[in-house]
C-alpha cells in the first residue's frame, strides 16, 4: 500500500518536473535559438 502511494508520488513528480523542463526549454531556449538562427542569417544574407 505505502510503496503503491510512493511510486504514485513519485511518477507525479516526475511528470511535473519533466513538463516545467519542457516548458522552460521551449519558452526560453527556443524563441533565442531562432533569434540568433535568423540575425545570422540576415547578417549572411546583407553581407553577400
């Protein structure tokens, strides 16, 4: 009963940790990726 409660537990945890990860990857990570992706592309593109 206790280790069913735990596992529980621990598989919410881990589902809300992996979500908040995920969540801060593509609201942070990804909008700057792109941001650099495209200046480097139309610093390339000017400089031609």
């Amino acid at each position: 009963m206790v280790i069913t409660i735990y596992f529980s537990i621990h598989q919410l945890i881990k589902t809300v940790i992996s979500t908040c990860v995920l969540d801060i990857f593509f609201s942070y990570f990804v909008p700057v990726f792109a941001l650099a992706k495209g200046s480097f592309f139309w610093y390339e593109y000017f400089s031609l």
